[in-house]
C-alpha cells in the first residue's frame, strides 16, 4: 500500500462501519476547522481480549511459530502547536513558497518543505499540524521552521503547545496471518470487510492505538504518542497473530 499516492500521506479510506468513528487519526481531513481536525487525532476503543493481556510465553506453545521480527518503524509523526496569533492566510500564500491555500476546499493554508520533508496545515486561528516526520525531533524542527516562515511574513509568531498527537509505524510479522478466522474469534475487538478495505482494524484499549493487519503479515499501528506504545502494541499483537498464521498448503 503505498500512501505516497494520497493527500498528505494519510492512509486508505477505512470501511464504511460506525466502530471506525473511534479511530485515533482522520482517514480524510474534515471540512471543519482546524480544531475538529486535533480532535480528530484522538479516539476510544473497545476492550482488551483476553488473549492480548496474556505473555507471549503463554500464548506460543513449544512448536508454535517463531516470532522474531524487526521491530516497527516509524514512518509519520503528526504533531500540533500554536503560533499564538491571528493570521492571513492568503498574505502567507502569497509570499511563502511551495504554499496553497483554497478556502472553498479547504479552510487552512497547506505549506511543505523538503528537510525535514513534511507537510503543515496552517489556520487562521494560529493552530498548526505538521505531518510527515521520521520522528518526534524532526517533526518539532519542521513545526519550528513553518513558524519562522510566517514570522518572516510579518506576524508576531510565539512559538508554544508543541505536542506529538499521532505517531503511524509499520511493521511485518513475517508470516501470512489468516483474518477470516481472526476476525471470527475476535469480532468484539476488530472490523473487517475485504470488499470494502483490504485490512483488518484490531483497537487495543489500554495502549489506545489501533493496529490494521493485512493478510500478508504487514502491520500498520497508529494512534500512538510515544515509541515505547508502539513496541508495547506490537510486543501483544505479534503473539495472536502467531495463532492465526496461514500453514503452508504444502506442509497442510
């Protein structure tokens, strides 16, 4: 799946089911202002199956499986701080470069720069979303440039409330996971249609992060807000993959 091919590297619409409401990041950006698009970063989700609170060495027989892979990297950092001023968005269009601004498409003013590559969305209001870092130190440089940017416009610019709001990481488990019986055993906790969307959406309460599992072993975990909640995700989602791993027709 590559998100290169969408706006601002979002990820593929979700299927059209009420339970993906609760998800932690916007799927497509709202038509709302910018404060209906940070409320949007947060989400709740159901319960915790039993099988995800046990250890991996409970879950895993002796001839289950081996279940070393490379841990998830992260591949997009959202974060929102505040400019703490009123802004003219067209003004900032009109002399930043690499800069759009559509208010009948959108009411924020969309920036980029190369290093770090990312992308921000500006608002009236002072708000700002930059999307697209590598990582929490990048995405506060970007943010940090973006103000420069419309300090040098002519606005008293005072850079405050950075905060990381969504971290996205990838990952593959290595193996082709089996969602039909997944999502059969474990249908309070996950949403899947294949004609709809190609991944299974997994919520885990505790850590308040969503997991979209595709049968080729490829993982997606998003809502989380520091590494240490997407290596603990990954640590509870590995082991109850490894329960639904396709066997080889051969060895079957």
């Amino acid at each position: 799946m590559d998100s290169s091919s969408l706006p601002f590297g979002l990820l593929p619409p979700p299927p059209a089911h009420k339970p993906l409401e609760s998800l932690p990041i916007p799927y497509t950006l709202p038509t709302g202002d910018e404060q209906a698009l940070v409320s949007a970063l947060a989400g709740s989700n159901p319960p915790l199956p039993p099988s995800l609170m046990r250890h991996q060495s409970d879950v895993c027989s002796p001839k289950a499986p081996s279940l070393r892979c490379a841990p998830p990297t992260v591949e997009n950092v959202v974060a929102t701080a505040d400019l703490s001023c009123e802004l003219d968005l067209k003004k900032i269009a009109l002399q930043a470069r690499n800069s759009e601004y559509n208010p009948k498409r959108f009411p924020g003013l969309i920036i980029r720069i190369r290093e770090p590559k990312t992308t921000a969305l500006i608002f009236r209001t002072g708000k700002i979303v930059c999307m697209g870092a590598k990582s929490e130190s990048d995405a506060e440089t970007a943010t940090r440039k973006y103000a420069k940017i419309v300090k040098r416009v002519g606005f008293d610019v005072k850079f405050r409330g950075f905060k990381v709001q969504n971290m996205v990481a990838l990952a593959d488990v290595r193996f082709p996971v089996n969602l039909e019986r997944l999502h059969a055993e474990h249908r309070q906790y996950c949403v899947y249609d294949p004609e709809i969307f190609p991944g299974l959406v997994y919520r885990l309460e505790r850590l308040k992060v969503v997991a979209l599992v595709f049968c080729n072993g490829k993982v997606i975990i998003t809502g989380a807000k520091a590494r240490e909640h997407i290596a603990s995700a990954f640590e509870r989602v590995l082991p109850v993959l490894s329960q639904f791993r396709k066997l080889d027709p051969v060895a079957q």
